[in-house]
C-alpha cells in the first residue's frame, strides 16, 4: 500500500469523478496556465489497474489530498535481502565528460540565481557562454549572433520562453534556425514533449538541473567534431555540509543541486539574498493584484529556494504557483502570509550566516588608490565590456578595482556597481558606470 498527502488546495466534491479521465484537468482556469496535460492520475489509475490493484483519492477543498494505492503482492522468497555494504557505497560510473571550447550556448531565464547555476553546471564544458534575463533580450542576442544551443525557461514574465522561441525560430534568419533549441522545464511528461517541439524547442530538461541528464543531453546535441575528451574532468573539492549551519536550508539537498565550491555557493547565498530586498514586497504587492504574474514570480522562487536547499520555502511557493493558477484567492489569502513569514525569516537567517562569516574572515586591508586617470580608464573598460555583452570580465575588473583605496563616495558607486552585476541586472549596471564614468571625466577637466 502507497499513501500520497499533500495540504494543498485540495479538490471540490464535485470535481473527484472526473480527475481519472485522460486530458482532464478539473478546472478550465489551471489547463490554460498551469504546467501539465491531464494525463498523470489517468496514467497512474491504467497502471495500478493492470497489476490488479486499486487507487482511491479522499480531498478536502482548501485542506488537501490524499492518495491511497494498493497493489497485492505475492511473496517469491521470505528470506531476508542481504545486504551489501560495499556495493551500496560503489561511486557511479562518471559518464563522458568533455570540453568543447568553440560552442557557444545562450542561457535563458528571468531567475539570476537559476542562471548562476546554469552556468555553474555548464562552464567545466568550457562553453562560451551568455545570459539573457527576458524573452526579448534573448531574441535580441540571437539577431546579432549565432549560438548552438539555447537552453530556454519555458515560463517567464512577459514573454515566455515558448513564444521567444517561436519568434527566434520565424524571425531571425540562419541565426534562429541553427541552435539546438532546450526548454528549461519542471514538467518532463510525454505530452509536453510534443508541445514543445511543436513550438520550435527540440529537446528539453527538468529544473532543478540533474549533472547526469545535462550531460547526456549535451552529449546528443554537441557535435563530435567540437568535443576534446584529452582532460580529465577537473574534480571540485564538495561542500562541507557542515559550513553552513543555516535553519532553513537542507545542504544534503542543496547538493544535489550545485556544482560548484564554498566560494561559490556563498555567492549564490548572497545573490538569494539581495534577490529577496525586492522579491517580498513585490510578491506582497502581486498576492492582491495580478496572480498571472504572481504565479510567475512565486514559480521562480520555487525553483531558485530549491537551488540552495531551502525546500520548506520551495514546497510554499510551489502550493502558491498552484493556488494562484488555479484562481484560488481563498488559498492565497490564507497561505501566502505563511509563506512570506517563512521566506523572510530564511532570509534573515542567510544574512545572519553571511555576516558571520564575512567578520570570521576578517576585512582585507586595501591596496594604494590608483591614480585619478587610471580610475577613470578602468572604469571606462569596465563600461565597455558592458556594453560589449562580457558581464564576467566587467565584474572581474569592478572587483579588482574595489580592492584599491579611494573616495567613499566612489567607492559607493562601485559597490552597488557590483550588487547590480551579481543580479544580473547589467542594464543598470551600465547605467551606473556611465554615471560614474561622467562624474570622474568632469573631476578631471578641472
């Protein structure tokens, strides 16, 4: 016997006679907005049926679901399995890994910290890579340079990544027909399959990203001839998990999820942190305003909360994306409050952790400030890879430069140069260097 409970939003009365009917999903609302295709209860109920057994589903509208399946059994051999200490502790066979220097890959997706970890996953391939935050941004991308694959969030706001798609593939010649087309997805089922494909993607992936199935992913749509397998995979030291005591956060399951090292995933910590300063209150402001965009918003900090192992507040915001796809304003009204206590606190708590361990490593005593006309030369570079789309190069160079002594006032400058570029927010990023830029030519002239 299988027991499945969720407190979710549940199932009217009326409504449990239909959930087994394929392509049925039991309010019209959710099967225009809401990912699936009315097929997983079907599916389940024909597979239970064949082995014999039974599914019974018991829900309370506004309380949740229960799932109740019973499948008889006939027992083969009473003895107990053995066990096997040795085989349980065997590492995986690593699958083939490689580089491939000359493909160039364009990662979609409105979350800056499901790029970052897209990127994460991606870089030991030595990928030349890009990011896009928006649709439009990336049809923009594709117009003036040619990419071979196009990893796409299929669910932003405004655009979504399908009619990006659509628009690449119809509207911007050689450049929108030659990328291997990937929909970044949390629903892998057959019937989305199709829609997608029908929409221009030619293959898709599950968020939160999987190293196995990326790999094997990759391994379909990477050319041979681009592949060098002469390097060993360059094994990353794994995270302690013991180095971040944070209530709130899961490490063994954040693990699952990043690649990468320490420094890194206390990067992503502070990026999760300086995203929430605006997501709470745009997520308050949305609860009683557009929950269009509000199913949006609370689907990408599902998605984002799991990239670092905070999986109360991902399951929360999951149940919301639900609540609000389905219309369900009652669920919001009650839930909501719960979830933002909740984020809120995690967030508090992340801060608490970062602001440790910023004293524990003391502050870096600063090097001599560089001369007027090389502050403002290194500033003007830094504008220009900006503009020239190389947000890692101009973030290298805005680091180094905060490493030198100069006026608090630049220094300001720099720093919230620096917050914006970890958002991924580069257009006012480069907003702010031209500012910059402008006040240090001026000091010049006089």
């Amino acid at each position: 016997m299988f027991c499945v409970e969720d407190t979710g939003c549940g199932i009217r009365k009326e409504d449990l006679g239909k959930i087994f009917e394929d392509f049925r999903q039991v309010d019209s609302k959710r099967n225009r907005s809401a990912e699936g295709t009315g097929l997983g209860l079907a599916i389940v109920k024909h597979l239970t049926e064949l082995m014999e057994g039974t599914i019974e589903v018991e829900s309370t509208y506004g309380e949740g679901t229960t799932v109740t399946i019973t499948i008889p059994q006939r027992i083969v051999d009473a003895r107990p399995i053995s066990e096997m200490p040795k085989l349980a502790q065997a590492e995986p066979k690593p699958t083939d890994h490689f580089t491939a220097p000359g493909v160039k890959v364009l990662i979609v997706d409105d979350n800056a910290i499901n790029r970052k970890v897209a990127r994460g996953f991606l870089k030991k391939y030595a990928f030349d890579l890009t990011e896009a935050e928006s649709g439009p941004e990336a049809i923009e991308l594709v117009r003036a340079a040619r990419y071979d694959i196009i990893f796409m969030d299929h669910m932003m706001p405004g655009m979504d990544g399908i009619e990006a798609a659509e628009i690449i593939r119809r509207d911007c010649g050689e450049n929108g027909i030659a990328p291997a087309m990937v929909a970044l997805t949390a629903n892998v089922m057959q019937g989305m399959r199709e829609h997608f494909l029908e929409c221009g993607f030619q293959d898709f992936i599950a968020k939160p990203l999987d190293r196995t199935e990326l790999n094997q992913l990759l391994l379909r749509w990477v050319p041979k001839e681009y592949r060098q397998t002469g390097e060993q995979e360059a094994q990353v030291k794994p995270l302690d998990e013991s180095a971040f005591p944070i209530d709130g956060i899961d490490m063994h399951a954040a693990m699952q999820y990043y690649s990468g090292d320490e420094e890194g995933f206390t990067d992503l910590l502070e990026l999760y942190c300086m995203d929430g300063k605006h997501k709470t209150g745009l997520l308050r402001e949305l609860a009683q305003s557009d929950l269009s965009r509000y199913q949006i918003e609370v689907h990408g900090l599902k998605s984002a909360s799991a990239n670092i192992g905070a999986m109360e507040v991902s399951a929360m915001a999951r149940e919301q994306e639900y609540a609000a796809a389905e219309g369900n304003e009652a669920c919001i009204a009650e839930k909501f409050p719960v979830l933002l206590a909740e984020y809120e606190t995690l967030l508090a708590n992340i801060e608490q952790f970062l602001t440790r361990r910023r004293n524990k490593n003391g502050v870096t005593k600063k090097l001599p400030g560089l001369p007027p006309e090389e502050l403002r030369e290194q500033t003007a570079r830094a504008l220009e890879e900006l503009q020239h789309f190389q947000s890692q190069d101009c973030a290298e160079r805005v680091k180094t430069v905060l490493l030198h002594e100069m006026r608090e006032d630049v220094e300001e400058s720099f720093l919230q140069i620096q917050e914006q570029l970890r958002l991924y927010e580069d257009d006012y990023a480069e907003e702010l260097l031209g500012r910059l830029l402008s006040k240090l030519e001026k000091e010049e002239e006089q």
